[in-house]
C-alpha cells in the first residue's frame, strides 16, 4: 500500500532543505526505509525500472566504464570498471571482470529505479539503484565521465517500468530477527573433523547449514589450529601492514544480495573519526570501526593446502568483511599473506595457532 502523495510531499520538502544529507540519512530521520525515500521520488528525477535481472547486467557490458557500490550498515566498497563476463544463474548470478567482480543472488533484488541528482556545476549524476523486499539497498551503479551515456539511456529506456506513480508498489517487510540459540560445545569434536575433511572453501556455507551453526559460534569452537580471536583492531593493522609493504589482497564486503570483492594491492589508508578508508584510484573502502566487535582469524582448508582470512563481525554477530590474500584457484595462498596474518595483534584469549600439518 502507497502512503499519501502529501507523505511524498514531504519527503521531497527533507530533501530540499537538506541538499547535502545522503538519501540513506535522510531516510532514516524520516523512517523510512532507503527504497520508500526514494521512490517518493518517482516523476521528479526518479524512474522505476523492472529488475530484470538478466537484462540489466548483460545491457551494463555495453556502457563502458562505471561505479559498482555495494554497502552494508559497517562498510563501503566501490569499484570503477567495466560489467563484462556476466555468469547467469538463478540462485546465484556472477560477474567476473577484471575489475568489478561480484556474487549475485537475483531473488532479493525486489525493487530498482533510474536517479537522476542535478549537479552544482550544471550536469546531471545518473545511477541504477536495487534494494531488498525490506527496503536496504542492495547495489548501486553509477555513471562516470568515460561512460558511454547514449548507451546508458539506451538500457535504462529499456527497463523503465510502466506504474511512474510515487511510492513502492509493494510495502516493505519488516527483517525477521533470528534468536541466535547457544551452541552445543559436545558438537566440537564433529564440527573439527568435518572442517578438516573440507577441500573446498565454498563448504564451509553447508557445513554451518548442516550443523545449524552461526558463524561465530563455529569459530569459537573450532580450535586455535583452526580460528583464533584478533584485537578489534586488527583490521586497522593489517591494511596499514598491507599497504606499506605492497602486498596484494582480496577484499570482500557484501549486502543481502550482492557480494563486491576487490583483488589487488591498497596504498592510500586514510583515517578519518571511526572511518577507516582506502582512497586508491582503483579502490574506494570506508569501514565504520567503531561498527567492530569481534575479528577473527580463519583457517580453511582447500585442494592446494588451506586458505586464511580475516573477519570482521558487528554488535549482532552479523559479518562486516572479510579479507584474503590474492590467490588464484587451485593454488596456495601466498605466503607473505599467511605471515601478515599469523603476526596480527591476537586477543587476550587467543593462543598461537599452530601451522597445519
């Protein structure tokens, strides 16, 4: 159900008197959802698009060069590039460029809309903006100078949907909150064993599905061979050590139903109050870490020996990021990147890990 055109009114009222608020703000003061703030703007600046899934992102391949955005409440990831080696799939969709390389999951894509934002200088910034059936955004894709931006409005055209009229078409849904039932630490024993047989890093979903684990849970009963606990400012540490000795890294930070990954080196860290940035020209990461409340070093194994990461969790046990080193499939992870880890600052609780065998 639509709320009142005079609801509409006054959203788009918020927005003029606060030019320089982000929508996703604005929307919270108001309550409402980022998705229900802006299509309080469709007919001024604002289009709804069919999330045809399959067209969207085969159109993007011919537009050129843009800004992928996938965010959640903690993080920030931006990469410029190109849309091009789409994979279809209906569980799960991937794009597998050089630079904007994501996982996809089509079925939380409910509600898309072409925006227009004038500019002070005259121009006009366009993007495509998808958000879940609760109304968070979901990925945001935004023009650049060396857009193709006939080629753009070409593909937007295409998707415009027929109902303009302001408002969702669907109401959003609230997010069910899922009690987090204390694990069984006798299932350690079992959970070990399995973790250990696993030759894919990709299993480690249905592990925790099988065994009805949360993450977190599964980490602190794994053994420190496996996960052990980091500072909370760990992160910190390990992009500035990162950073300064050049070493290449796999950054991971995903919304409901996309997953954006950078792989390569960052070179300028910038901190700024609780914000932690990558401003690389390549690269754009902001992380809240205040947002951090537990990290944790992780140990998969994989056919080529074992994978290490390093995760970030928030106040609900919810993951923020994680990060690997750059490695290529079905090779071992680079060393250096294994070395960074095994000397990150570990929690008070936290013994060495020992090396696998």
């Amino acid at each position: 159900m639509r709320r009142e055109a005079t609801d509409f009114a006054h959203v788009r009222h918020m927005r003029s008197e606060n030019p320089k608020m982000r929508e996703r703000d604005l929307a919270h003061m108001l309550e409402l959802s980022e998705a229900e703030f802006i299509a309080a703007f469709c007919g001024h600046g604002v289009r709804r698009v069919d999330v045809r899934f399959d067209d969207i992102f085969k159109g993007l391949a011919e537009v050129g060069e843009v800004l992928a955005l996938t965010r959640n409440e903690s993080a920030v990831h931006e990469k410029p590039g190109v849309y091009d080696k789409f994979i279809p799939g209906k569980g799960a969709a991937m794009m597998l460029g050089e630079d904007i390389d994501m996982r996809m999951f089509p079925s939380v894509w409910k509600h898309g809309f072409a925006v227009e934002k004038p500019q002070d200088d005259g121009s006009v910034k366009k993007s495509l903006q998808f958000f879940d059936a609760h109304g968070d955004a979901v990925h945001k894709i935004h023009t650049r100078d060396a857009t193709d931006m006939a080629a753009w409005d070409a593909l937007v055209e295409s998707l415009i949907a027929v109902d303009q009229d302001p408002g969702l078409l669907e109401d959003v849904t609230p997010r069910e909150v899922h009690e987090r039932v204390p694990a069984d630490p006798a299932r350690a024993p079992e959970l070990r064993t399995r973790w250990q047989a696993m030759n894919d890093t990709h299993d480690f979903f249905g592990l925790l599905r099988d065994m009805k684990l949360h993450r977190l849970d599964a980490l602190g009963m794994a053994g420190d061979e496996l996960a052990w606990k980091l500072e909370a400012d760990a992160v910190t540490a390990m992009m500035e050590r990162a950073s300064q000795s050049g070493l290449p890294i796999m950054c991971f930070v995903g919304s409901k139903g996309c997953i954006q990954i950078h792989t390569g080196p960052v070179s300028k860290i910038a901190t700024m109050g609780p914000w932690i940035n990558v401003m690389d020209p390549g690269f754009h990461l902001h992380l809240r870490t205040d947002h951090i409340v537990e990290v944790w070093a992780v140990r998969k194994p994989c056919e080529a020996g074992h994978v290490t990461s390093v995760e970030a969790y928030d106040a609900n046990g919810d993951l923020i990021i994680q990060f690997f080193g750059k490695r290529k499939e079905g090779l071992d992870e680079l060393v250096d990147w294994r070395g960074l880890v095994e000397g990150l600052p570990r929690a008070a609780s936290s013994q060495p890990a020992l090396e696998p065998a």
